[in-house]
C-alpha cells in the first residue's frame, strides 16, 4: 500500500513516513539548535544533530551562533513569502525565486557555459561552473589547505575536520555530514527510486546506479553487433567505447588523475575516488533493509544480503568449500595454488590477500587510523578497536567452560585456557624453557 502527500504527490510505503514529511510544508519544526538554528521536527533528532558540534572548538560554536542569529533576523516570517509554487507549495519572498524554483520541475536550463556548452538552471551556476575552466578556487580550508570552487563545499570539507554529521535521519541512527546524502538515505526508509531506465523501465534510489545500469543496455547492444572499434595499441584489448580504452590505457602508463584532497591517495577514475572519499567522512548510504547494517559500497550491500538468505552461489571445485561472493572464493583458491601476489615493499614478504598486506605495512609504517572516541587510544587493525570498546561497556562476551571466567576477546580466553591445559606453545631458543 501506497500513501500519497496531498501537496507535491510524493509516495511513501510507510504512513509514518508520510506524516515525518508533511512537516516540511507545514513548517512545523518544534525544536531548534542554539548553535547553528537548525531546526528539527523530534526532540531526539536534535539531541543527535548537537552531538556533532561536540567536536568543534567553543570558538567555532560561537561564530556559527553569531552566523545562525543573523539569519534569523534577515530570514522574512511565513506570512511574508506571499509568491508560491503551485506545484508543490513551497512560498518564496521574491517572484524571481519562484522562476528559478519551478525550474527544478520543469528541467529547464536556460543559462549555458560557453567553453564546453553545459547548461544550468540559474545565472550563479554558470559563474561557479566557469571556476573548473580558469582554474579559479577562493575558498581554502585553513587546516589542510585544500581548495573549492564553491562555498558551500568548503562547508561540507571542513566537517569531515571536525567529525560534525548535523544532517539527521529521524527514523533510526544514522547522520551525515552532506544534505544530499541524508536525502539518498531517507530514501531506504521510503522506498522511493525516482530515477527509471527508460529502456527496461527498471527504477534506483540513486542517479548514478542508474546510469551505471544504463551501461549494461549499452554494452549488450554492443556484444550483439560485435563491433569494438576502439583498440589498445600496447596490448591490442578492444573496447566499445572511448572511455573504457582510456581507463585501460592508466593501467599501462600508471597515470592516477583523481587524487583525494585529504590523504592523497590517487586513482584510475572519478568513481574510485568517490568511494575512497568515503572512507574518510564515514559515510555509508547503503542499508541492509534486514537488520539496518550500512555500507560505503552498494557491491558490499550485496555480498552482505546473502548473509541473510544463506546464499553461497561460488563453490571451489578442489575441496567444496562455498562462499558469497566470487572474490572470497578467488582468496580462497591461492589457499591450495599457495599464491601470494601482494609483496611488502620494505620487507618482500608476500600475501594472498590486500587487506592482509595493508595490515602488515602498518607494522612498519606505525600508522593506527582507528580511533576509541572514548579514551583516544588508537589502533591499526579495526577488530582490535572493537575488542578494545568492550572495556568501556564492559561486555565480556567469551567464557571459559571449565571455570566460567569471562573475557572481552578471543585470544585472551585462548591464553587462559592454558593455565587449564598446561599448554606452552613458545619456547626460549637458548635453553628451551617453554
């Protein structure tokens, strides 16, 4: 069943849903942030927003407080937004705004770039979009250095600095550091998917995977006619298209065009990129519908789906062993073939997996990139995090059978059990003393 907002025709699979969204044209947001003005429509979705700015120093706090007031004062009250649109009711002060509002029903895009022929929807646009052209970016962040062609982005870079996530979903836990994201997230909780193949008619939450699946249209229609006329002149590979050759042709020369602005790790493409981006905001749009599990990736959604409904459609052909998805079982083969392709570049020693060698480099670079919030003690492997936030909440989930001693981690339960045992598995190489 279906339930329809009377104002913009929106539709939502949960009436709850349905009622959290008639608050944005009602206007009915009850409780306010004292630090930034936002406003939200439940008292916990704004005990959830303040715990962002805990991480903001108390200058910072008040600046945005002086920022938020101003806005206050300028913002004009509901009564005096008398222009509106008749689409979906939202009211603006000026009969300008709501020209350039109904553009975003219409799709119209009237202002273009004269370099690359782009169209955009307001005048400002095309003065922002030109900045990619000249190379033009006045906003810096003043911690990293990092420079934006916009405002707004600097904005959103400098909370992944502070840690603040002031965008909320108020039906479960999650909160995000962009707007855009808790809108794509909301979207979980409704259902809706607003984006439609228009060959198969197949519809996504998220532009994006929609164009993606486009690709699949795209590249059957291809294999159909055969014709690949787009050729690798070092190793003679064949594409259908432009792209995918020259995607092909920075695994020859190395190039990695598409570096991250924070750590500065580099990439082959953009889509890469905007994963490992990820990795730094924390921010994980992808939600298991079963037990609420979020994921930076949708490829990681999937193998984690099948948790669920016990699916293990790879199977190893040497000893039966079957897995979720095809690359546990590609690991799983150099078990018997004895492969290792992932050599440390200090120490030469080889692994049969990535991660395994990324663990072992932190041995000789130091690095800990895993934080207790709790404390500040830091970590190089995220397992030894989790065992470590047991002490905070001390859970002891691992018992001994023989004497009902209860420890927070594996391995110590293993080490206790020797004093049972009588197990000495290290021996001095000197005298032999275990």
């Amino acid at each position: 069943m279906s339930y329809f907002c009377e104002v913009c025709h929106m539709s939502f699979s949960i009436k709850y849903s349905l009622q959290r969204h008639m608050m944005t044209h009602s206007g009915e947001n009850r409780y306010s942030c004292e630090i930034c003005g936002q406003s939200f429509t439940r008292k916990n979705a704004l005990n959830k927003h303040l715990n962002s700015h805990k991480h903001l120093p108390e200058a910072q706090h008040s600046a945005i407080s002086k920022k938020s007031t101003l806005a206050k004062r300028i913002k004009l009250p509901t009564q005096e937004r008398r222009y509106s649109c008749q689409i979906c009711g939202s009211s603006f002060s000026r009969n300008s705004h709501v020209v350039e509002h109904l553009r975003t029903h219409t799709g119209e895009k009237p202002y273009s770039c004269e370099v690359c022929g782009a169209s955009f929807s307001k005048k400002s646009s095309v003065s922002i979009h030109m900045r990619n052209h000249t190379g033009d970016r006045p906003y810096s962040c003043e911690l990293c250095g990092s420079t934006f062609t916009q405002r707004s982005s600097r904005v959103e870079h400098m909370r992944i600095h502070s840690g603040e996530k002031p965008f909320c979903c108020e039906l479960c836990d999650a909160s995000y550091t962009k707007k855009f994201s808790l809108l794509v997230h909301m979207r979980t909780h409704t259902g809706e998917k607003p984006f439609s193949c228009e060959i198969c008619c197949r519809s996504f939450a998220i532009k994006s995977n929609m164009l993606n699946h486009m690709k699949i249209h795209k590249e059957k229609t291809w294999c159909h006619t055969g014709e690949k006329s787009y050729s690798c002149e070092i190793c003679n590979s064949s594409f259908s298209v432009n792209s995918s050759l020259k995607k092909h042709h920075r695994t020859h020369t190395g190039e990695k065009p598409y570096s991250c602005k924070i750590c500065e790790n580099s990439f082959f493409d953009n889509s890469a990129l905007e994963k490992h981006i990820r990795v730094h905001t924390g921010e994980k749009p992808f939600v298991c519908k079963t037990c609420g599990s979020a994921f930076s990736q949708s490829s990681n959604l999937k193998i984690h789906a099948k948790k669920h409904s016990g699916e293990k459609p790879h199977c190893c052909q040497i000893c039966a062993s079957s897995f979720s998805s095809i690359q546990n079982l590609k690991v799983h083969n150099r078990v018997h073939t004895g492969e290792k392709p992932y050599e440390c570049g200090l120490c030469r020693r080889c692994f049969s997996e990535k991660l395994s060698l990324t663990k072992h480099v932190r041995t000789h670079t130091g690095q800990r990139p895993y934080m207790c919030r709790e404390c500040g003690s830091c970590f190089s492997q995220s397992s030894n995090l989790k065992v470590h936030l047991q002490t905070h909440i001390g859970d002891k989930p691992h018992s001994c059978q023989i004497c009902q001693a209860t420890f927070a981690s594996f391995s110590t339960l293993k080490i206790h059990s020797r004093t049972h045992t009588g197990v000495k598995p290290y021996s001095c190489e000197a005298c032999g003393t275990t």
